[in-house]
C-alpha cells in the first residue's frame, strides 16, 4: 500500500518537471511557425526561419564570433586542464589540497563574481576588450571542468601501467603520449565537448567582458530579448534547441565522465 | 641500447628463418643487494637486507602479505630507491639509475597489459620505443608469441583475453628487451589454481630456455618450492633464511620458517645431557625424548623447540619393537582427514596435538578414529629451530 | 624523487600561470579595490578607504541582500522538493538513461533561449495571456512577469537540472539492498528514507544544493530580464555599481562578500564529505 503511494509520489513529480521542461521549448517551437509577428496564432508559416537565415547578418556574424570562441578556448582549456590533472593525480606537494580547491573554485563562483573581477582585472591593466579578452576569459572558466572530467577518469587509471611502461623503455614523452594520453581520450574528448557547449552557452562572464565588435551568440540573443523581440528568435531557439538534442546525444557516448563527479 | 640488441639476437641477420624458440638464449647478470633499507614514514618496511643472486639463477622471494617483498622487488627494478643500500647489476651500482635505463624487465600481479594497444604492440612496445627496424620487430614479436604460446592471438585486444593469455603478453613483452634480470611480482596470484600450475611449469621451461636471472616474488609456498633454485624467506622486512627449496624444507633456520614452509609439528623442551653424553629433549608432559646435538653453542639446560616435518612421523598401531634410532610417543587419534592417496591424522599425545601425514600402502592396518597409536620418528629428522 | 616532482612541476606549469594569472590576481585586485576611493568615471583612486563597506551596511543594500537571499533559499527549497524524487525515480527507473537524457537536454540548452522561453509564456501578450484569454478566464491581458514570482519560476527552471544531477549520481551509487536490510530490521519505508538513504547520499545532497543556490544567489541575468523593478538582486547590484553607478569600489566589495560566503559553504562542504569519508573508514 505504502509502496504504490510513494510510487504514485515520485511518478508524479517525475512528469511534472518533464512537463515544466519541456513545456516552455513547446511554446518556442509552436510560435516559430506562426505567421503572425505578435504572440496570436494565426497561422503556419516558414518566414521566421527564412528571415533567420536570409536576414540576419549581424546574428550569423555573432554565431562565428561564439564558434571561434567556443573551439579555441575548449582546445586551450583541454591542454591547460589535462595536464594540470596529471600533475594534480601524480604528484603530491605541498598545500597540493589548496592549490586544487583554487583551481576549481572558477567552477563554483557565481559567474558574475568572475565576470566582474576579469573586467576590473582588464581595465586595470589597461586591455582592450575584444574578442581576445572573451577567449581568456573563456579559458578561465573551462579549466575547472576539465579538471573535472579527465580527474575522474585518471582516478580509475591503474598507475602500474605508466610503471609498466618506464619499466620497458618509455621516457616521460612516451609514457604521456603513448600510454596517458591515448587511455585518457574519451575524457579528454567529453572534456572538449562540455568545454565546448558551456562557451557557446556563457553569457554573464562574455557580457561583462566582451566590448563592440565581439558580440557573442548568447549577448547577440540577450539583446534580441530586450530590444525589440522578433520571432526570429522564436525560430533560433528551435534551431539551437535542436543542435542541442544533436549534441548531446553525441556526449552521452562520454556522459560517464560528466556526470560522475 | 640498439647495438646491445642486435649484437645478442642471434636471428637479426637472418629473415624468413623459421623460428626456433630453444635458441633464445640471453645474457643474464647477479643482482647484488647490499643494506638497504626503507622506510614508508616512520614505518620501518625494509632493514638492511643483503642479497647476492647469481648469474641465471631462478630465485624466490617468499614471505607473507606486508613483509616487504614488492618494495624490494621495486627497487630492483628501479622505481622506487631505497633510502639507504645500494642495488649492483653484476659488479655495476645501479641504485641512481632510472627504471627505463636498467636492463630489467618487471612482470606485474596485475598483468599491467596496456589496453588500448593490441597483443602485437603491447609485445612490440618496447622495441618500438628504441626504434628498431620494422622487420625485426615483427619478427622478434612473433618469436615471442611463440615462446609463450599465443599464436595467431597477435592482433586481440587485451579485453578478448583470457587472464593466463594477459599474463603471457606481461610475460613476452617483458622479455623481447632481452632483460638481463626478470622481476615477477606474483605473476599468478590472479589466476586460477589449475592455471596457476600450467603457467608456473611453461615460467620454468621459459627460465631454462633463456637463461636469464629470474627474481619470482609469491607468498605461495608450493609455488617457490617447485621452480627455484634459491629462496629467501622474508618477514617483517627481514631475510630469515636463504638456501635451496631442500635446505630450506629441511633445515629451517627457525621456527617461523619451519611454520611458513610446509606443515610442522613444533615441540618444546629443556635440553638435558646425560653423564655417558646422552643428549635428550625433556618435555613438560611427555616424559624425555632422544635429540641429536650438533651445535656447540647449545648448552645443557636450555630451552629448545623441535620442528618434526607431519611426513616424517610413522604412525603404528602397536608399540614398535625396535626402538634404538627411532624416537616415539603414545597417543590417541582424535580426527582423521582422508584425501585421496594419503590421510592426515590428528593425535593427541601427553605434550599436543600431532599432525602426521601418512601415504596410503596396500595392505596397511586401518587407524581408526580413538584408536591408541604409536608415533615414531628418526632422531635426524628432528629439526631445533629455536634454542635458549 | 627530483626527478619526479621536476615532472610534476611540469605538468602543473600551465595550470599554475593560468590561475595565478587570469583567476587569483583577478580576485586579489577586486579585494584591493573594495579598500580604494572610488573615481568619477569609473576607476579608483588609490587611497585607502572603507566607504565601499561603511555604504553597504545602508538600509537600501541590506533590503538588496535580503531579498537576494529570501529568492535564493525559496529557489533551492522548491528545487530541492523537486529534485530529490525526480533524481530518486531516475536511478532506480529502468528506463534511466532515456530520463536522464531528458534532464540533460534542458541542462545543455542555451540559457538565455530557457530564459526567453518563459518571456514568451508569461510576457502581457505571452502564451499563457493568449490561452486564458481565448478560455475566457480572463477579460484582459495581465503581466505575469517583472515581479518575484517570476524570477522564482524561471530561476527554478534554469537551475533544477544543476541539482538533479549530481543527486542522481549519489542515488546511483547507493546500494539499495541497505534499505531492504533496513526493512528486514523493522524500519518503515520512510524511516528507511530518512535514516538509510538520506544519510548516505549526504554529500550529493549537499552538492546538489550548492550547484543551485550559489548560481542563484549570484543571478544576473534572470532579475534583469524577468525581474523588472521589485526582483533587483545582488547581482544586478553590482552591475549597475560597475556600469551605471561607476562605483568599483563598491562593485568589487559586494563581489568579495559573494567570494567570502561561496568559500564558506564550500568548506562546509568539504568538511561534511571528509566526515562521511571517515565515518566509512576511508
Ligand atoms: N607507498 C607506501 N606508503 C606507505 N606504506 C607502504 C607503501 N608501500 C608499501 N607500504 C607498506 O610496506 C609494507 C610492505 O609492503 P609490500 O607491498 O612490499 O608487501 P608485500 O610483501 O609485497 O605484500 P603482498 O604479499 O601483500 O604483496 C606493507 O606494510 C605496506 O603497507
Ligand atoms: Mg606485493
């Protein structure tokens, strides 16, 4: 009796926050093909969708600024965070506890408190904001859950191979790029994925730090909801909606990474 | 390191050769273990342990879990230093010298196969890494394939293996670098006992093969006892006692030897000497038994404990007649473990519980269980392991 | 030995320029500045001062703070309410990975489009106004958003995935047959719950609410688009000190106070994984 109530419990909060999920994105997709500019439904229509990719300079222009961006600092994050993981599971030093909390602490701030101190940090030192600026401070962030998700893998890394290895002649550049390495890639390549989507999808930190001429995606969409919204948006959220579905698809192949930690 | 390699492969001239494996033979070297020392903290795992084994040598380390024999073995093969001592290859000190630079070659408990590289690389891996000709690799490789009976198996992944199949990749791979010395961590402790057998005579035959200098760590008795030509018998971070598999069964230095190896029985007593130089062990309860005395050192009176192998007692159902050499005692069999071609007996005599080991004969009186029996054994084979 | 730390010092080369450069000196300059005199145009002057602090204990920024944290604890409390059965249903659903493929597609989805997408359920002339209004529920359009409320709703909608997560993690990882033995003891279902499970996935739990309140008492962008005027929180605070008011000084003072308490709670944090790691005997 006990048993089946519960279930009926769990069961129900189960569907109503998928219905909360997915509701809202059932909305977007609903209007993205409505005819009309205001928010009644008049009726089907693809215009929203030929606008966005006939009509948007300004918005692909941000797409390739966010892509940039998005490649560039994950391949930095992943050099800068994989290797840090190997020092960080090898090699034991002194106040090794401190040094790892601040290597993570990035990832748990609030982004504004980084997003702020980056821009003080700038101006201070007098440095242009630009689209480089918006990659440093990508990279900041990213290392963090790289850290993360190539730690975790390493924890299950049997240490007597690499002993194995130096036993039969590999010097430290093999040991890393023949054993290490190669063991470490589905982490390595999760670790791009996440670093990847979490630089298309930052706003705060970019909003903070980037100035005219590096408007990413997400600054380019905040300003759409703000100034003037079009159903062009209502027709890229479903767009990015789906180039979501797609990817993470993809990262489930890797989920075992991300989500174990 | 290249030069080395095909100076002492007889083969690297030769192509398309079919392959003889009894021809692999190697250079072995000694390994020299003056005083080291280790400490993990303040815990002492290691105290100045010495060590000489010889040129070819199939020699065992046995002990039991935590005495310290990884951490020696580690350091003959270079990956951890001791903190004080130093380690020779032949005559040469290698205590400073990195792992990928000395000529030893680990096999590891846990295979320590690479995953991510088929049975041909992992073997491959280290003649790779000095850059040897394409050819001769292959052809070593499949020499060694042979060596450990996997062949055809050159393009699995370690995951398709079995866990004797990974251990024989351990083994090869290991061993294509023409190791001077083989270090074996308990190579088989994760195999299955039948296996474990199996592997152990090919390690034998594989030994004999090369000739290199084998250093085997197990804490199976059974094991060191059928392959080595030495044993060291460590606890505590101490050597207790080295010698042949024989010396060491029937002489054991003292009584946690005597207990480790094989079965004992232990008997302890106060040594008397009689006035026409009569040498005999005086127990609490059992009355005087005869012992031989061949250590000046002990003296009249001292408390001594006697190891006597369960194989060497001849249990009788009535009292022997002869009783000259032959030492004896009176009790009554409390339980009897029957295993195929030989039963153990239990027999409660006035001093303990003896365990005796007897081999079944033909037409032997059958003991049974409360039956009052005789047990007899020479005076040789009474063993003193400890004396006072 | 040399040898080894030579490597790891290699190794960890990168990293520690990286954090030294681009994270701590950022942070150690933000605290500098909340101790300087603030410039006109933005700047400081470098005197020291504690105006940035003596002005932060005014009614107008306690008010701020309040409500910043009176939203914070409310989000979580609902996230959390949400979160534990959903992540609980999850681990023990045969169907868990096509479950946790749907919880991780909002998680992947671009935050401002999750953001937008609640703009356009509630805004005055939104989904929800059309929909009653067509129903007869209503005469005329209302705004359900720019008030708390709002904030509330989407706040829980962007930062739920961040709690069910590494909830469901834990869950995954606990051994269910404790609380068959717990059963088999005479415990009730839910004195199983609460003295078995609870206990045991401590520090998903812990994880959990941190991965949502911290983002949360930082928010920016969901009372600045959602919020409108009653919903100004901490995080709209500092960007109006740090592009309106000019005032860094006191941008960078309400900035290291945010700092102080997350490391706060992530040593709480620590402190509770190390006592559970004991009380297992690790
Ligand atoms: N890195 C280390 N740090 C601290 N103590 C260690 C370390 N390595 C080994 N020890 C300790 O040293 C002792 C000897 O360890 P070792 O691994 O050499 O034992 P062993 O004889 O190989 O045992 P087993 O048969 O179980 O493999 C053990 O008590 C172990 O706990
Ligand atoms: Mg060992």
């Amino acid at each position: 009796m006990n048993h089946t109530k519960r279930g009926i419990f769990t069961t129900t909060m189960v569907i109503l926050t998928l219905l909360f999920f997915y509701l809202p994105m059932a909305v977007l997709l609903l209007y993205s093909f409505n005819s009309s500019k205001s928010m009644v439904i008049t009726g089907f229509s693809l215009k929203w969708y030929n606008e966005l990719f006939t009509n948007s300079p300004f918005l692909w222009k941000a797409v390739s600024n966010s892509l940039i961006i998005a490649v560039s600092s994950a391949f930095s994050a992943v050099l800068i965070g994989t290797l840090g993981a190997i020092g960080l599971r090898w090699y034991s030093f002194k106040l090794k506890n401190l040094f790892q909390i601040i290597s993570m602490l990035p990832l748990l701030l609030p982004e504004i408190i980084l997003g702020v101190a980056l821009l003080i940090f700038f101006s201070a030192f007098s440095f242009p904001q630009n689209l480089f600026t918006v990659y440093l401070s990508h990279i900041t962030f990213n290392i963090p859950f790289v850290l993360l998700i190539v730690m975790a893998r390493l924890e299950e890394f049997d240490s007597t191979l690499l002993e194995a290895a130096r036993d039969l002649g590999a010097r430290e550049i093999d040991v890393l790029m023949k054993i290490l390495i190669p063991l470490t890639m589905p982490a390595i390549i999760a670790a791009l994925l996440m670093s990847f989507t979490l630089s298309l999808e930052d706003f705060v930190i970019t909003f903070f730090i980037s100035g005219p001429g590096s408007t990413t995606l997400p600054i380019y969409i905040y300003s759409m909801i703000r100034f003037g919204v079009s159903p062009v948006i209502n027709a890229l959220s479903v767009l990015i909606v789906l180039a979501t579905i797609v990817l993470s698809l993809f990262l489930s192949k890797f989920s075992k990474y991300i989500i174990n930690h | 390191m290249s030069t080395y390699f095909i100076i002492t492969d007889p083969f690297s001239t030769i192509v398309k050769e079919p392959v003889n494996i009894y021809d692999i033979s190697m250079l072995g070297s000694s390994v020299g273990i003056k005083n080291i020392s280790k400490n993990f903290g303040h815990f002492k795992v290691l105290s100045d342990i010495n060590l000489e084994i010889k040129k070819g040598e199939f020699f065992s380390l046995l002990g039991p879990s935590g005495c310290g024999k990884t951490t020696l073995l580690r350091m003959i093969a270079g990956f951890d230093k001791p903190d004080t001592g130093s380690i020779f290859l032949d005559d040469r000190n290698v205590t400073d010298i990195a792992s990928n630079k000395r000529k030893v070659n680990t096999v590891f408990q846990n295979y320590a196969v690479f995953p991510h590289l088929t049975v041909f690389d992992n073997i491959a891996f280290g003649l790779k890494l000095k850059k040897i000709d394409k050819k001769i690799i292959q052809k070593e490789v499949f020499t060694f394939l042979e060596l450990v009976k996997l062949n055809g198996q050159e393009r699995k992944m370690p995951s398709q293996l079995s866990g004797g199949q990974k251990q024989r990749v351990a083994i090869a791979r290991a061993l294509i670098n023409k190791p001077q010395v083989l270090l074996l961590d308990e190579p088989l402790s994760a195999l299955d006992a039948k296996l474990r057998k199996e592997l152990l005579i090919e390690l034998d035959q594989i030994h004999n093969e090369i000739g290199i200098t084998f250093i085997y760590v197990t804490h199976d008795q059974e094991e060191a006892l059928g392959v080595s030509d030495r044993i060291a018998i460590m606890k505590d971070g101490k050597i207790n006692q080295i010698g042949t598999s024989k010396e060491i069964y029937e002489k054991p230095a003292d009584a946690f030897v005597a207990g480790f190896i094989g079965e004992t029985n232990l008997l302890k007593g106060s040594l008397s000497i009689t006035e026409n130089k009569e040498t005999k062990l005086i127990t609490e309860k059992a009355g005087s038994i005869n012992i031989l005395i061949n250590n000046p050192k002990i003296k009249s009176g001292a408390s001594l404990t006697v190891s006597l192998r369960p194989e060497k007692i001849n249990i009788l159902p009535i009292e022997p007649t002869v009783k000259i050499t032959h030492e004896c005692l009176q009790g009554q069999v409390k339980e009897i473990v029957y295993s195929g071609f030989q039963s153990r007996y239990f027999v409660k005599t006035k001093q303990n519980i003896m365990n005796i080991i007897k081999v079944h004969e033909a037409n032997e009186t059958r003991i049974r269980r409360g039956d009052k029996v005789f047990l007899e054994w020479e005076k040789s084979d009474m063993n003193i392991v400890e004396f006072s | 030995m040399t040898e080894k730390s030579r490597l790891g010092h290699f190794y960890l080369f990168p990293l520690t320029i990286w954090s030294i450069l681009f994270f701590v000196s950022p942070l150690i300059i933000i605290i500098l500045y909340s101790f300087l005199t603030k410039d006109i145009y933005g700047g400081v002057i470098y005197t020291f001062s504690l105006k940035a602090y003596q002005s932060l204990i005014q009614l107008t920024y306690l008010k701020v703070f309040w409500f910043t944290l009176k939203i914070s604890v409310i989000s979580t409390a609902i996230i959390m309410f949400f979160a534990i059965p959903v992540s609980y249903y999850i681990a023990r659903s045969p169907l868990k990975n096509v479950l946790l493929f749907l919880v991780l597609i909002p998680f992947w989805t671009n935050f401002l489009i999750r953001i937008y997408a609640w703009i356009a359920i509630m805004g005055n002339n939104g989904f929800l106004n059309q929909l009653l209004l067509s129903l007869h529920v209503l005469k005329t359009n209302i705004q359900f958003l720019y008030n708390p409320i709002a904030v509330i709703v989407v706040l829980v909608y962007t930062y739920l995935p961040f709690a069910i997560l590494p909830l469901y993690a834990a869950i995954d990882k606990f051994d269910f047959t404790l609380l068959e033995a717990s059963s088999d003891l005479g415990a009730s279902r839910l004195q199983g719950i609460l003295k078995v499970l609870l206990p045991n996935i401590r520090t998903g739990l812990m994880a959990a609410f941190l991965f949502a309140f911290i983002p949360i008492f930082g928010a920016y962008a969901v009372p600045q688009l959602v919020g409108g005027q009653e919903s100004f929180m901490l995080g709209n605070m500092i960007a109006r000190e740090l592009t309106i008011t000019r005032n860094w000084p006191l941008a960078s003072a309400i900035a290291t106070i945010i700092t102080l308490v997350t490391c706060l709670g992530i040593l709480l944090y620590i402190r509770s994984v190390r006592r559970s790691d004991e009380k297992d005997g690790k």
